[in-house]
C-alpha cells in the first residue's frame, strides 16, 4: 500500500504493507514532533531538528520497550508464583 503525506512541509510517497490510514497517522505523528522541536529551537536547520525529532521518537520508543520488559518479567514473576502456590 502506498500514500502521499506531508511532513515539515515535504511531500513523502510512503510505501508499506500497512493500510493508508495507518501511514497517514504515524506521518502525522512525526510531523507533530518536527514542527514541535522546530518551534521551540527555530534557529536550527531542517537536518538537526529531524535529528532532534529522531532523537525524541526513540528514546520514547526505548522507554515503552523497557516499561514493555519490565511488565513482562512481573508477569513471570506472577505466574511463578501463582503455580508454586497451586502445587
């Protein structure tokens, strides 16, 4: 499936396999950022604020991946304890 979007004023054609409604919000999400991260420095380059925007997404990414893990491990933890407790 592919789709044109818009991204810090820049045309995009998106291609993936993931329906049009989908790219259109993960676009508009990263648009958010980059117009975020440019009005709050506007003194920087078109690169350096994708950078900053990259930058922001994966340490947001990073966090929900360790929060995602940690879950993970008191589940275990859980039903360890659930079946020890059942024996």
């Amino acid at each position: 499936m592919g789709v044109k979007v818009r991204i810090f004023e820049k045309e995009y054609n998106l291609k993936a396999n993931e329906d049009e409604e989908y790219l259109k919000i993960i676009a508009a999400y990263v648009d958010n950022k980059v117009r975020r991260i440019a009005s709050s420095i506007p003194e920087r380059g078109d690169e350096q604020i994708s950078i900053l925007a990259c930058l922001n997404i994966a340490d947001e990414l990073y966090k929900l991946r360790e929060k995602t893990r940690k879950a993970r491990e008191r589940v275990q933890q859980l039903i360890e304890k659930i079946e020890k407790e059942a024996k």
